[in-house]
C-alpha cells in the first residue's frame, strides 16, 4: 500500500511539470517580479523581500532539502537492493589448448552484456532502489598458481556458462567456494599474522571515448609473430613467493546503448579538418584561413574514437591487491611490477592507463592533505581491503559518497570509467596457445565428449536397463 501510494504521488508530480501551462504560470509570475520590483524604494523593496523570505522559507527548504534527501533515500535503497543480490563465484579452468583469439571473449562479453539490467520506472528506482548489476572478472595468483574466476547472479548461472561455452566449448567452469572466506577479514587480522599489504584502483588517462591499445594491434598474419597481451600479467603473477597473493578484479556493469551520447560534441570536434590562417601579401590586408589536409595520425585518433563508440560498454573499475608475509614483502613488485604491466595498453595518441593516487596505499607527506601520511595510508588500507573482500563498487549517490567517508579517507576517489568489449576482452580472456601457462595454471588434460544420440532421457527401468 505505502509502495503504491508514492509510486502515484511520484507519478503526479513529474506528469505535473510536464504540462506546458504550469512552466507558462512560472514564467509569468517571475516577470510580475521584474515589474513590481523597479517600482519599489530600496528600503521598501529589502521589506518586501524579507517578508516574503518569512512567509515562504518552507517552500525554500523544501527546495534546498528535496536533493540531499532524495540522494539519501536512493543510497539507502540502493543499499538493500546490493544486499539482496545472490551471487555465485565460478572457476574457469583452461583447455591444453585455446587456438582462438580474444575475439572469442569479446563474443562472450557481447552475451553477458546483453543481462543488463536497469530501473525500469520510479517504483523500481525509488522503491527497489535497483541499480545495474555487475559481473566480476578476476585472475588471482596464490604463490605462483594463476586462477580464473568470474562471479554473476546465481539466478544467472546458466546463462553465464552458456555464453561461455558457446565460444569456448572445451572449457570447464565449476562453482567454488569463495577464496577470500580464508584470508584475513579485517587489516588488523591481517597484520596479526605477520602479513603486509598494497592496492590501488586504475584510471584512464585521457576521455574513455579513446580506447587503449586492444588486442587487434598484437595480431599478426605471422604465427611466430602473434603475441598475447595477457602473458605479460601471467608472467608477473607466476613470480610470487610460498604465501605471496595478487587479486586482480574487473568489476563490469553493463552499460546503456546510448553510452556514447555524451561524447557527440568531442567527436564532432574530432571530425572538423585542421585548419590555418594565412596571411595576405603585401599588396592585400588580412588573413584568410585554409583547410589542411589531416595527418596520419589524426585520421587514426578519429578512426579509433568513432569504432569505440560503435560497440557496447561496460562501466569498469579496475582493482587489486598485494598480499605477503613481512619477511618477503615488496611493495615495488605490485607498485612497479603490476601497475607496469598496464603500460602494454597504452596508445600515446589514443589511451592508457594510470594509478589512482588518491586510493592506492601510499601516501607521503608532499601529497595533498600534506598530513597523516601513515594514518591515511591505514585507512586505505581499510577501505582497499574491504572493497576487495565485498567485490563492491562505489555508491552512485554524492551523500551516499559521504557517508561512507571517514575524516582522513573521504570516499570520493574511487571512479568507474566506460570500457568496451574489445578492450575488456583484451585485459580478460583465456590464455591463447602462443602463452606458455605450465606449470603455473592447471589445465584441463582431456576434451570432453557429448552424450550418445538415442540416450534415454526419460522411462521406466525397463528402458534404462537396455543400456546397462
């Protein structure tokens, strides 16, 4: 009953400043004001306004009040909704041999894309407070030892499996429990075992409408030639020590088809040719301006942004983190070594990628706030590591970002960028055959087969007693 009573109120007032009369009444009444006011002295005028201030401070609160607690309800709902979800952690383990190209991931990332889902009115947005779920994708290295997860819905497990197995048949995909249950819960837990940490989020350096170098610029007609940008992170995982943990997390939501609106105006600024000006000779006055022929590499920025519109995207936050015993910690391995191995994907022209300072576990004193480095360093810690464990995603309302925020470690930092499936693919897939994974990942030593044709599916005993 409440529900429908504020799904009604809700649906009457945004019908209301839909009608084209009552935005005619507010138009009229503010040049009423226009004229009434020259004709008022200044003392008669602050008068008038002070008792209009008096008589009408609700209507002013109510404006002033409207935002903060429509943002604060949102969170809240918003928060059950996150509760609610069920989710379910599978393991991808990895055929002897992949002979496909990433392309094949990118099909599956298409498939996944397409379980969007989104508020559909104001009872699902206000009420259900439902918000995009997303997928997570993860390569986790414990000692050495590289696995694969991917972590959906469980009411969508089948169909999660199906769109994998569409394009990688040989692969095989089993429900485990979830490796984070057995390590440390809290920072405190964790240095009670003699352990240290580091973390960090990555960002895009330039506008998300320009890719990164995607896994068509490491193909080559040549098979001595082909490269995999996936080995690169392989290679750097497969050095941890005895106790050593690296999570690597790709938090995906899918993204509204129109994604690429908000970025019409750059791409038409893209699309105007180079121009010059000229200047006249000595018989004429002036200058006059010339359009240029564009560059290679102009060409191919416009090229590029516009074929990255083209495809379907995924709000993305990209996130992991360094766990090991004090005696053999290093911060640079994680800091220098996996922050590094990003520098793969980038394009000088286009994109690439960055660490996010403001969240990573490193602060020094010439850092803003320029004080409590190492408290704030605890802090992010906690918050990093919390983050990780939940596999959560920063709240999509500006209060809900405050109240999740601490005095030394204002939760406002942690961003999500638009990235399509060709760039997805190229960060997350399958090893290819041009990868050497042994002995670092276990790989699935023979193919399974399809049941005969002519299996009985359904009878008795006497049926299935004829294939006994």
């Amino acid at each position: 009953m409440f529900r429908d009573f504020f799904y009604e109120i809700g649906e009457l007032f945004i019908e209301f400043f839909r009608k084209e009369e009552v935005w005619l009444l507010l138009l009229l009444i503010g040049l009423a004001g226009v004229v009434v006011v020259p004709l008022l002295s200044l003392t008669e005028l602050l008068s008038t306004i002070l008792r209009f201030l008096l008589a009408t401070w609700w209507l002013w609160a109510f404006f002033v009040l409207i935002p903060i607690v429509n943002s604060l309800w949102l969170f809240w709902r918003q928060e059950c909704f996150k509760r609610s979800i069920k989710f379910v952690l599978l393991e991808l383990h990895m055929p002897r041999l992949i002979e496909k190209s990433p392309k094949a991931m990118e099909q599956v990332l298409q498939a996944l894309h397409s379980l969007r889902n989104a508020a559909g009115d104001i009872r699902e947005k206000y009420w259900d407070g439902e918000v995009t779920v997303w997928f997570t994708l993860e390569i986790v290295s414990f000692g050495g030892e590289i696995h694969f997860y991917v972590r959906g819905q469980k009411k969508q497990r089948n169909l999660i499996e199906a769109a994998f197995f569409s394009y990688y048949p040989d692969l095989e995909i089993t429900e485990v429990e979830d490796y984070l249950d057995k390590l440390p819960q809290t920072v405190t837990e964790l240095y009670a075992r003699g352990m240290e940490m580091w973390g960090t989020e990555m960002l895009l350096e330039k506008e998300e409408v320009l890719p990164i170098k995607t896994y068509p610029a490491f193909e080559h007609e040549a098979e001595d030639k082909q490269f995999d940008p996936i080995s690169v992170f392989l290679e750097v995982l497969s050095k941890l020590k005895g106790q050593e943990i690296v999570g690597i997390q790709f938090h995906i939501a899918p993204a509204a088809a129109d994604w690429g609106k908000r970025w019409e105006g750059f791409l038409k600024e893209l699309q105007k040719p180079p121009t010059t000006t000229i200047e006249s000779g000595d018989e004429e006055k002036g200058s006059r301006t010339v359009t240029i022929a564009r560059t290679p590499g102009q060409t191919d920025v416009l090229e590029a942004a516009e074929e990255n519109l083209s495809k379907q995207a995924f709000d993305t936050l990209v996130r992991f983190i360094y766990l090991s015993p004090r005696e053999t910690y290093y911060d640079s391995f994680a800091r220098r070594g996996l922050v590094g191995a990003f520098n793969q994907y980038a394009a000088l022209n286009l994109n690439s990628f960055r660490s996010n300072r403001h969240v990573g576990t490193r602060a020094q004193v010439w850092n803003w706030p320029h004080a409590y480095p190492k408290q704030r360093v605890e802090y992010r810690k906690q918050r990093l590591f919390l983050n990780y464990r939940k596999r959560d995603v920063p709240p999509e309302t500006w209060w809900g970002k405050l109240i999740t925020s601490y005095p030394k470690n204002l939760n406002f930092h942690s961003k999500r960028f638009k990235m399509t499936t060709e760039g997805l693919a190229t960060l997350f897939h399958p090893p290819t055959a041009v990868v050497l994974t042994a002995p670092h990942m276990k790989r699935v030593e023979s193919r399974k087969a399809g049941p005969p044709a002519g299996l009985a599916i359904f009878g008795g005993e006497e049926e299935i007693e004829k294939y006994r």
